[in-house]
C-alpha cells in the first residue's frame, strides 16, 4: 500500500506561521466529523491511463468531503468481457467521506463525466475513466442504479489483488474476507 501524494492533502498540521509566529492549524478536516470508509475502484484503458488515474484522484481529493487514505499499486490487466480493447491499468483507494452512498456514487460518475467519460458504445466496453464504488463501510445495498458491494466484486482479480494491498483483513459483506476470495480465483 502506498499513501497517495497528490498535491492536497488534509488532515495533517501544517507549519504554517501566523503574523506572531505562532503554529496555525489546518482548516477543517475529516478527522473532525464521523466520516465513513468506502473503497473506489480505478480504471482506464484509452488515452493517457496513468494520468486519468491521477486526474480522478485528484479530482476525488480536492473535494472537502472525500479524503483519499491510501491508494494500492497501480497494475496492468486484461479487458473483462467480450469487446477488444486495450489493456487497462487499475488501482483500488480507500476514501474517508461524509457522503452518504448515493451521494459518493454520484461524486464518482461527476469526476468521469470531468474527464471526458461517455456511456455510449457497448456494455464493459473501452473507457478514458472507470470509477466504481466498492464497499461502504459494512453497507449491504440494493436500490436501482446502486447496488454495494459491487456485484462482480468477488469475480475479478483486478479488483480483489488491489484492495488486499489497501487493507489485508478487508471483510466483504456478504461474500467474506478478500484474502479468501481472491484465492478461489487464483
């Protein structure tokens, strides 16, 4: 696991001095209000992949309700399901956040739509940008259009390999812990 070292970061101190010297705090953070832990999938496979990755964090970042924890390794993987297209890289970030998990969803589908996603074209299809929502906290959803944890979570290494690296304890409801989920595949 590697912390993310965009160029804002929160919840630190800052040596910041006021007109007298003395320390100033940083203004507010996560750390001060009941946040929840949520885990966001990463990919992209058109374009400049790397640096979409680091445009959503970035973009997830600089808003004052996501803190972005720890990003896992970055890895390069096969395209899943029937269309051919390039390889994609993905990641997986632990987020601190005071969205509730409709609100998170719909922050995530406003950073693709930033970074030129469109939804045209077929289903699992190539992409500049893929955002998903993992886990919430212990949620177990099912409404239209937000299912948690994501429904093929538990079928895709590219998923699973990164968020073991985030957190190796990791239990995802309902299906179990991601060290034991990961071994059926592999």
């Amino acid at each position: 696991m590697r912390h993310w070292t965009g160029r804002r970061r929160r919840g630190r101190e800052r040596e910041d001095r006021g007109a007298r010297g003395e320390k100033k705090r940083a203004p507010h953070t996560l750390r001060n209000v009941a946040a929840k832990r949520a885990y966001i999938g990463l990919g992209a496979n058109l374009g400049d992949r790397r640096a979409a990755l680091d445009a959503a964090l970035a973009a997830l970042g600089a808003r004052p309700d996501i803190e972005v924890v720890a990003i896992s390794r970055v890895r390069e993987t096969d395209p899943w399901g029937p269309v051919e297209q390039p390889r994609f890289l993905n990641a997986a970030a632990a987020v601190a956040t005071t969205l509730s998990p409709r609100e998170l969803l719909d922050a995530l589908l406003a950073v693709e739509r930033e970074l030129g996603r469109t939804r045209e074209g077929p289903r699992w299809g190539p992409r500049t940008i893929d955002l998903d929502l993992l886990l919430y906290g212990d949620a177990q959803i099912d409404e239209p259009g937000l299912t948690v944890p994501h429904p093929r979570l538990a079928e895709r290494l590219f998923v699973l390999e990164p968020l073991l690296d985030l957190d190796p304890s990791l239990v995802v409801p309902g299906a179990g812990n991601v060290e034991s989920l990961l071994a059926r595949l592999q």
